[in-house]
C-alpha cells in the first residue's frame, strides 16, 4: 500500500515506528541531518566509527563508513551527491557503526489485519554493503536471539496493518568472542525481495502466488 511504501522508504520514519514499538535501534541522528549534527554525533557516538546513510536509500548507495574526523566532511558529500542522483532526495542521516555484527533479514507476509513471520535469511557475507551469500535459517543465531528478532518484525509490521510481502533487517551486535549480545532494528523494505526464493525453498510456500 502507499503508505507503508511511504512509511519504510523513509528510513527516518521507520526507526520513528520502532522506538514506538519498543524495538531496539541504533544510536542515529534524525533524518535530514547537517554536516554540523553528524560531525556532533560523530564525537559522541564513534567508538569504531559511524555509518552515513541516505534517508531515502537502498542498495550501499549514499552510504558511508566513516572511522577518522577528517573524512567526514568528503563523506557527507559524497553520500549527499550520490543520494541526489540515485533517489531524488539528497537527505542524510547518521547511525553508529557495529564493529561486530551479523546482518539478518526477516521475511514478513501480512494481509492488512494479520501478520505471520516465515523465518530469517543471515546475509552477514558482503562486499560493498551488497549481499553476496543469504542463508536460511541463521546457522549461528541463538534461539532465544531468533525468537526476539521475528517478535520485533512481527510487532513492526502489525503495528502499522501491513499487507503483502516484506524484509524487516536487523544487525546483531556480537563481542570479539563472537557472543551475541545485543540486536537493533536498521529498515524494512516494503516488497518482494530478489532473495525470496530462499525463504522458499526451506518453507515451501510460493511467496509470489
């Protein structure tokens, strides 16, 4: 529906619906954020670094990770060029960056009223923030970490009636022992993603139909 399209493409927005919903997310500047709030943030929050986002964006394109002050400035720009020309909306804002983290994608299918998770796809492994291998089910999430993370998309996602198909992301956080400590919703995106035929193959529901 366009309004959950307009809702989710927002990410601003999304992270909005989440702190409502109780589901954890990043430390993060609001959307729209100047070069002034973000090298702010960026000295309160960059303990590794801080990531650089289009607010309107998708695919690595307006992002950044930024580990030094002194590129923050090129960064920015960089980001806010690329978001111009990719989205059409040159709006940035910033979260902090997880050193350790394993990237996991639930897939949500609601019909407007009632919402049913089918399962998580691990995509940890990529390169240039573009996913190069998805697994179904994670073979290293804890149960306990898969129950609250198909909860949290399952709330997302009732709370706002969604209808269709969609993939609410999360990162889990994980010390340099690689226990999993902690998880924090960062987007969803509203449609039927080209790694469905994953979730597919372990379900056996045809998404598409």
């Amino acid at each position: 529906e366009v309004d959950q399209l307009q809702l989710f493409g927002d990410k601003g927005r999304a992270l909005a619906l989440a702190r409502e919903c109780q589901v954890p997310v990043m430390p993060s500047t609001t959307g729209g954020a100047s070069l002034a709030e973000i090298t702010e943030f960026f000295e309160v929050h960059a303990v590794a670094g801080i990531v650089i986002k289009a607010v309107g964006g998708g695919g690595g394109r307006g992002m950044r990770v930024v580990r030094c002050h002194e590129d923050l400035a090129e960064a920015f720009e960089r980001c806010r060029s690329e978001a111009a020309s990719a989205f059409g909306v040159d709006a940035l804002y910033a979260e902090r960056l997880v050193a350790r983290a394993r990237h996991i994608e639930v897939q949500v299918v609601g019909d407007g009223q009632h919402v049913v998770t089918l399962g998580e796809r691990d995509c940890t492994l990529q390169r240039r923030f573009q996913k190069l291998v998805e697994i179904a089910p994670s073979p290293v999430l804890t149960q306990s970490m898969r129950v609250q993370i198909l909860q949290a998309a399952k709330s997302l996602a009732q709370r706002v009636g969604y209808r269709s198909l969609g993939t609410f992301e999360f990162l889990v956080e994980e010390d340099e022992a690689g226990q999993q400590q902690s998880f924090v919703f960062i987007e969803a995106n509203p449609r039927l993603q080209v790694e469905h035929t994953i979730t597919e193959q372990v379900t056996g529901v045809d998404l598409v139909e």
